[in-house]
C-alpha cells in the first residue's frame, strides 16, 4: 500500500512536470460502497502563471465534473463550475466541503488500493490548454466524513 502511494505520487509530480510545470500534489479519490454510483477526487494544484482548471477526465467514470459547495438557505449543495481559477504561484485545494472532481456513473467500486488515473485540464490566458496526468490512490471513505454526507447528495 505505501508503495503504491508512494509510486502515483512520483508520477503525477514526473508527469506534470513534462507537461505544464502545473504541479498536482497529494491527489486522493473516495473509496465507494457497491452500489454507489459517484465519488469525488480532491487534490492540491499549484500553476507557475494564472490559469484555469477547466477540466478533468478519467476513464474511472462516464462523467467527469467540476463542482463547488455552495450554501443555499441552510443547505450546504454542489454544483457544476465552468472552472477553477488558477492564480500564479498560489496553491489552490480541491478538497472535501469545497471545490473536487466529481466522478459520476462510475464503472467499477473504487476500492482502497488501487489508483485512479486522473487528466487535469489547465487553460492558460493565451486560451493554451495542457494536461496533467496523475495517478490518484484511494482513500477510505472515513477519511473525513463531512465530505463523505455531502456526496450522498447526488
Ligand atoms: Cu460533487
């Protein structure tokens, strides 16, 4: 297991570096239950120039989304985004109660263990787009149960 972890993390850093120098660190996705039909992938992205997350892939899940958390009222809600600005220089979370990666319509369990290739697509302000490629380990669904409760919103 640590192995594992170790060896995505060195190719995500190998792999962003070749691409952007947009560098992705400590990408996590949220192991699911049968059944379950969506999750979500949280990571740290830090851009040398400003940027724009405006897009992921992954060949985990038929539908790949940017969502934010947005309070309504008293409800805490998540919600699709065009992006995910990119200052230069500043680290920007995509973690649990904020901005992730939504994975929906997933073709598998996502079980402790494995990995989840991930794409990041940055936009520049010249409209250049570049992706980084990362490898992202699952962590168990405890990890940090507020996040856990929001997704069984979907
Ligand atoms: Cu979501």
């Amino acid at each position: 297991m640590k192995v594992r972890l170790v060896a995505s993390l060195c190719a995500a850093l190998i792999s962003s570096a070749a691409f952007a120098q947009v560098t992705v660190s400590e990408p996590w996705v949220r192991a699911t239950v049968p059944q379950q039909k969506s999750t979500g992938a949280f990571m740290q992205i830090t851009s040398p120039v400003d940027g724009k997350l405006v897009e992921a892939k992954s060949p985990a899940a038929k539908v790949v989304e940017i969502h934010e958390m947005v309070m309504e009222g008293d409800i805490m809600k998540m919600r699709a985004v065009k992006g995910v600005d990119l200052p230069a220089g500043k680290t920007v979370e995509l973690k649990p109660g904020g901005y992730h990666v939504m994975l929906i319509d997933l073709n598998a369990q996502v079980k402790v263990g494995d990995t989840v290739p991930l794409t990041m697509v940055v936009e520049g302000k010249d409209g250049k787009r570049e992706n980084v490629e990362l490898n992202a380990p699952v962590r168990p669904l405890n990890n940090a149960a507020g996040g856990m409760q929001m997704h069984k919103m979907h």
